[in-house]
C-alpha cells in the first residue's frame, strides 16, 4: 500500500503539470482544420475515360493498354486489348502511378529528367516509369487520379492517346486548366 501511495505522490505533480501545460489552449473542432474536401473519380468515370482514350488508339490503329488509378494510385481499372504484349499492363500502371504521384505528364517529366542533373535519379525509383503515356486527371483544380496508356508504338502515341481521355463536358482535363 505505501508503494502505491508513494507513486501516487511521485506521479501527481507531473499531473498536474501537464494539465496546467494545455490550460487556456482551445482545441479546433471544426471538420475544417482536420478534413480537406477532395473529389473521387467513378468506375463509370474510369470507363469513360478508357472509351474515349481507345477512340483515340483505334484512329491510329494502335491496339494498347489503358490503364486508371485514383489520387492514391489505387486501380479503378485496366483495360488491354486482346493482342497487347503482357508487359503493357504494368507499364501503363506504372505510368498512370507516376503521372498522379508526380502531378505531370510522363512524357514531360522524362524528358526534364534527361535534361536535368538534379532529376535524373528519377528514373530508378522503383514505382515511376518516365516513359511517355501518363497524364494526371484534374477536376476543379485538384488531381484527381490518372491515366496510362502502354502499346501504342512510341512514348508521342502513347502521350497523344493519354491526353485524349479529356472529357471536357464533365470537367475532367488531362491538363491544369
């Protein structure tokens, strides 16, 4: 019992002090200091997009893989047409994943890496892939995920069938407007 009471009287003071430490201190409860409002891309978004984008691939006769992630980098949705290498599906991933980590087009970021010592380790962070072929998808001035497209014959192709995915009308831009 002593033990107990001698902890107790060892115990209080720091107690105290640290109650006397957040006196007067009034903590925010209001969601806003806490929560940022964000948007989320749909899976009729994400398929939306991939028609739109392989509208595009088949006016240039390109068969590719379309690829869809979230502002997380989580998948909403692969889409690889039937004669498309195997490897196309990670790349178009990974080009989707470093386009909405980076907020830039792949195609432009590959080409600032090569040009530019400060940059150029870009290139060996495991998940990134700077080839041409990943465009952030911007709502409202927020990322709001991806697109990445792999197949399509050359880093341009790719790029050019990526940024067709912008769907205007919905307010969904493959570039900051």
């Amino acid at each position: 019992m002593k033990i107990k009471l001698l902890i107790l009287v060892q115990l209080l003071p720091t107690i105290l002090i640290g109650q006397a430490i957040n006196a007067g201190k009034e903590v925010s409860t209001q969601a806003g200091a806490y929560i940022n409002p964000s948007y989320q891309l749909t899976l009729d978004a994400a398929v939306a997009l991939v028609k739109q984008a392989r509208a595009c691939a088949t006016d240039l006769g390109k068969s590719v893989t379309i690829s869809v992630l979230d502002a997380a980098g989580q998948i909403i949705l692969i889409s690889r047409q039937e004669d498309v290498g195997p490897h196309n599906t990670e790349a178009s991933r990974r080009k989707a994943y470093t386009s909405v980590s980076t907020k830039s087009p792949t195609l432009a970021l590959a080409r600032n890496a090569r040009s530019n010592p400060d940059t150029e380790n870009l290139a060996n962070l495991p998940e990134l892939l700077l080839l041409g072929g990943g465009r952030p998808l911007w709502f409202k001035g927020q990322v709001i995920g991806a697109i990445g497209v792999a197949g399509g014959g050359s880093p341009e192709n790719d790029d050019l069938i990526a940024k067709s995915a912008a769907m205007p009308q919905t307010g969904i831009f493959t570039q900051p407007n």
